[in-house]
C-alpha cells in the first residue's frame, strides 16, 4: 500500500479585491501563511458571505477558531473550493469496490482490459496474516498463495488462447481477469474536495470500516492534515467508534 499526495489546491495572494491578504494570512508569529492554504481558503470563502474580512469576532480571528466554528455550525460548502488529489498503489480491488462508492470523489483506475495481469500481486488479508505464527494459519496462507499462482496461470492461458483467436488484447484480458480474485492489486488516483473526504473520513476512519480501507483512511488523514489541519481538526486520531 503506497499513498502519494499528487496534488493540491495552492492559495493566490492577489485573490481577494480590498483586501490585505499579506495581513490576514500572518498570525503574531508571521508564519500562518505557509502552514495552511486550504485553510485559508476556505476562511476567505466563509468570509466573504458576510464582508467579515477585518476579523470582527475575536473568537475567531485566528484560522484554527475561524475554521473550527465553520465545522461546528456545518457551513460546509465554503471546504468544496479546495482539493487533493491521491495516487493510491497496492491496494485490492476489493478496497476500490468499496472506495469508488464514495460518489463525490473522482477516480482514475488502472484498466484490467487494457493492461496485462498475468505477474498481478496479491494481499492476504492481514486478519489472516496475524495467525502466520499459527500451523493452521500458516496453512490456509500457503492455500491461498497456491491459489494466486492457478488464477495467474489460468490467466495467462485464457488471454494466449483469445488472442490466438485474434480477439485482441482487450478482449482476451478482458476475459481472463474473470478469474483474478478480490484481493489483486490495483492503483487508482482519487480527487476531491474536503468536504468529500471529510465525509470520506467519517464513513471509513470508523471501527466499523473493513480493515484495509480503515488503514488507507488513516494513511489519507494525515496527509489531508499535513496540507489542512484545521480542516480536519475535529477528526479523531484514532478510527470513530473507538472506545
Ligand atoms: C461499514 C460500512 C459497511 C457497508 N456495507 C455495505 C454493504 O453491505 N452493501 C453496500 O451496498 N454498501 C455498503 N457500504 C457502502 C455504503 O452503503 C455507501 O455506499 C458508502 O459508504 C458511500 O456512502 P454514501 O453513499 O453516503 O457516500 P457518497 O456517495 O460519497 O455521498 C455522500 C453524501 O451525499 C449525499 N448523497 C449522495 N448521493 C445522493 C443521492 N443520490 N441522493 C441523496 N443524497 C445523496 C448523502 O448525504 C451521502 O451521505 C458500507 C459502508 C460502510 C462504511
């Protein structure tokens, strides 16, 4: 599993009219600027619904109270200006089935009809992986290694016997990987907005989450805090549902 931040939205200095965006975007320590663009961008977007732009309220002066109260009251739409984007590597298949649920990110996937599966890798499950230790655990993975080299056996054989047919590669992959289990890597780049992977979060940071996509949420989250911390302030370091 390998998780690539690609892109993200960059913040403008000269997008505000009448208004000094040098002075808002440096806190008392001259360095809030850098720490956070989406924040910013989202502060502006929120204050430019009410002209706020000279801080009234003193409680949110600041972009983590200013985006805290944002969060707070679900003025939501003002976090859909801004995106990230991910290239997602050696995740299954079984994980972007569940992942591209998620209607208001954007997916780009790697095409099984188009490029050749015949040397796929594979995840056991990492339920199963904990009982390696064990000789039944060390059994059914053995099982399951066995059963990765018959499926890319079978599909090397079904692509060779199609295109010997002169069906084209397309279609003699997109025959053969009828046989590839669930658990064959796949890559994937998803875009979206913070508010799509903030509800992102909320759905698959959860205990209640399948285990892969729980640890790829994980591994997102803080990415997404590393470019927008006070976006996902109130997100939980451990998965919702923890005790
Ligand atoms: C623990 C878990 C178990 C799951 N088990 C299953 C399962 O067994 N079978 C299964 O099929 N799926 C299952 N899912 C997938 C789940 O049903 C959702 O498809 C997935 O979580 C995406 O959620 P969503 O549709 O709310 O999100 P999105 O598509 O990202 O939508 C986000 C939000 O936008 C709004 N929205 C989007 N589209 C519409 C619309 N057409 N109409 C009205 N409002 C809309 C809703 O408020 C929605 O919550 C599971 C998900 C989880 C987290």
């Amino acid at each position: 599993l390998k998780v690539t931040l690609i892109a993200s939205t960059r913040l403008e200095q000269t997008a505000s009219d009448g208004f000094e965006v040098d002075e808002w975007l440096t806190d008392p320590n001259g360095t809030y600027y850098n720490k956070g663009e989406i924040d910013h961008l989202e502060e502006f977007a929120g204050r430019a619904c009410y002209q706020s732009w000279n801080r009234p309220n003193i409680n949110t002066a600041y972009n983590d109270a200013y985006m805290a109260h944002i969060l707070q009251v679900g003025h939501e739409s003002v976090l859909e200006h801004a995106t990230a984007a991910f290239y997602i590597e050696g995740v299954t298949r079984t994980l972007t089935h569940e992942l591209v649920r998620h209607r208001h990110l954007s997916y780009s996937q790697k095409s099984q009809r188009y490029v050749d599966e015949s040397e796929a890798e594979f995840t056991i499950p990492a339920d199963l992986m904990e009982f390696s230790d064990t000789l039944w655990g060390a059994q059914l993975i053995h099982r399951m290694h066995r059963h990765h080299d018959d499926a890319k056996r079978l599909y090397a054989d079904i692509d060779a016997a199609l295109r010997e047919r002169k069906l084209g590669t397309k279609r003699s992959r997109g025959a053969a990987r009828a046989v590839l289990p669930g658990n064959v890597h796949t890559s994937i780049v998803v875009s979206g907005n913070m508010r799509a992977w903030r509800d992102f979060m909320r759905k698959r940071w959860h205990v209640a989450a399948e285990r892969e996509i729980r640890e790829l949420a994980g591994i997102i989250l803080s990415e997404l805090r590393s470019i927008a911390a006070n976006t996902f302030q109130d997100i939980p370091e451990v998965p919702f549902g923890s005790e």
